[in-house]
C-alpha cells in the first residue's frame, strides 16, 4: 500500500489517492478516484462493424523509438497481433447517450463513493468524512495561474461535485452542442460496460499501438516524426507552458475536440493521438515489456505500478489534449499511460474493437 498524504486530502477534498513519491515528470500518474459501487451489467446489442475499420494482423516493433521514450516502453520487443476491427473514432458523447439510455446505466462519476471501499484504500484510522464528501463527483482541470511544480497534479486537477459525462466542466456545463465530442469522466468499469452493450471489447494495448501507427514503421506519432507543435497541426494538444498557458494553436484551448477534426492516419483512424486518454483492457505493469509473449500479448493477469504501489490500475493509451512536449508527450505512438479502473477525467475517454 503506498503512502497517501491526509493533508492534501484535507485540503483539496478530493477523496483521492496521491503518492507523496516524487515520480519523474514525464511520467506522473493520472489522479484515482477510489472505488465506488458497482452499476448494472448491460446487455450486448446485435454486433456491427458501422463506423469501424478492418485492421490487418502484422509485426512491428512495440515500444519507443526516440529518445522521449519513458522506462516502461523499454525494451523494444518483436510483436505480432492477429487482425481485428476497430471503432474509427473514439465513442461519441451522442453514442454513450444511446447506451445509456438503452440500459439506465449509471456511471462511476454518478455513483455516491463507498465509504466502505474507501476506507480500505486510506491510512488506517482516518475518519470518515462528511456525506456531501461522498457525493458523486469526478476530476476536472483547472489551469493554474503560472508555474508548479509539475510532479504534483493536485496543483492543476480538483473533484467537483457533479462532473460527469453529462456534465464535462463540472455544473453548469452540458453536452449540448458536443455531440460529436468524445465522451470524457468515463472509468474503465464505464468503458467495458459499454463495450460489452456494443458487442465488442476494449484494445489490447498491444493492439491499440499497432494500429495508432497506421502501417509506419518505428515512427514517433501517428503522422511520422514531424513535431507535434509543427502547422498544420495534426492532433489536439496543449501548445504553450503547462498548466497555465494554453495557446490554442490547433484550436482548441484545453478542451476536447469534435471527432474526426484533424487527419485519419494511414489505417483511417482519427485521434490516435491527443484528444482524450483511451483506456486499454490490459492491467499495467511498469516491466511487461521485460516478458510480454510475442504472439497477440494480452497483458499481464496481475497490476503493478512502482510509482503506486498496492493500487491497481489499467493501461491507457493516445494523449490528450493537455499533452504538452515540457509535460509528458503522450502522443507518442508508444507512449504508455496508467490509472486505477474506477477512475474517470476530464481527459479520458475510450474506443472498442472487434474481432
């Protein structure tokens, strides 16, 4: 179990779990929201391959190939995965709309926390605190006014009561008009909920990173290795000094973006790159790589994060777009991410696949 600072969560209310380890920069986890109530378990649709595209099984080489590469992208290793399909875009606030209102689920945001669960995550004898500490609530960003220390995410995350998938920026704000934006505040619990509904399944990261390549060999981004921050911008990034300034080069100040706004890669798939995190079926494990078998990896059966140890967490893959070059540069095609399964941001969101 790792050490959790109750200061901090006195302070900003936040009911979460943050590591007093200074993590390298450009590998800070995301925050957690600790476990909550279970939903209801959906029943699968007719299965559709609509708005999906056929990627064809190959070989590559899984990991980092330039020097931004963080230590769990290490060693460069030989895969092959079989063919499969996957969703073009990531799922659509309109989308998980219609999952929604086809099953009534609720998602992990909208649940009250389980001060039972939660007091098994939590240093021993902390009190219990107040209900309306409890109350359904979700991590949002809120930019800082200049400089931080850019290992302590607290200084730019906050959990609002009432964020949600409905509710992106926290009360007050809505989906009205962002249809077609990715929907964002789902946990993974969420993702493979909806995932089952639609009769498919989450990515392997294995998978996922195949096909964020888009048939390029050894390349950085799903474009080559032309820069992000290089016109005509090709992914939605924060361009400037994270968590302050966000310059809105790409036309989009720290903010999703409607599907399909930049270019497909060469696979037809939009968004492989910034936009919104995209959660992965693997557990995470920091050494997978040292083991993973070469043949359609799977992922390991047991989590380990060395930054968080005792809290199990799933892989996440893309960006998003608070990705910044002076922050972590996850929109590399390698670039390997991780949070806990009942988790759910601002900057997370999801697409399936099928076989």
């Amino acid at each position: 179990m790792s050490r959790y600072s109750i200061t901090l969560y006195l302070l900003v209310i936040t009911l979460s779990v943050f590591s007093q380890a200074k993590i390298p920069i450009c590998h800070v986890s995301t925050p957690n929201r600790l476990k909550q109530i279970k939903s209801i378990s959906p029943k699968p649709t007719l299965k559709s391959h609509a708005s999906m595209k056929r990627i064809q099984g190959g070989i590559f080489s899984m990991g980092s190939h330039d020097a931004q590469g963080r230590a769990d992208e290490y060693p460069v290793h030989q895969v092959r995965v079989k063919a499969f399909w996957m969703d073009e875009t990531e799922v659509s606030n309109a989308a998980f709309a219609a999952f929604v209102k086809s099953t009534g689920y609720i998602t992990t945001a909208e649940k009250t926390i389980d001060w039972t669960e939660l007091s098994k995550q939590v240093p021993k004898g902390t009190p219990k605190p107040a209900d309306s500490l409890l109350a359904p609530s979700s991590l949002v960003f809120v930019p800082t006014t200049g400089p931080v220390d850019l290992t302590d995410y607290s200084q730019w995350w906050a959990f609002k009561r009432g964020a949600d998938w409905r509710h992106p920026a926290g009360p007050g704000s809505t989906i009205q008009g962002l249809e077609n934006h990715p929907v964002v505040h789902v946990s993974w619990d969420d993702a493979a909920a909806y995932a089952r509904w639609a009769g498919k399944r989450l990515p392997t990261e294995a998978e996922w990173e195949w096909a964020s390549r888009g048939g390029l060999k050894n390349k950085i981004y799903p474009w080559g290795n032309v820069s992000v921050n290089s016109a005509p911008y090709k992914a939605n990034s924060f361009q400037g000094h994270f968590p302050y300034e966000d310059q809105a080069l790409d036309g989009h100040k720290s903010t999703t973006a409607p599907v399909k706004s930049f270019p497909a890669n060469g696979y037809g798939l939009y968004d492989t790159a910034g936009n919104v995190w995209e959660w992965c079926a693997d557990w995470y494990r920091a050494d997978y790589y040292k083991k993973s078998p070469s043949l359609n990896p799977r992922g390991p059966s047991t989590s380990d994060d060395p930054d968080e140890p005792g809290v199990a967490k799933r892989v996440m893959r893309g960006g998003s777009f608070l990705c910044n070059d002076g922050y972590c540069s996850s929109y590399r095609c390698s670039a390997r991410m991780k949070s806990s399964p009942d988790s759910g941001l601002q900057h997370t969101g999801f697409r399936c696949v099928m076989d």
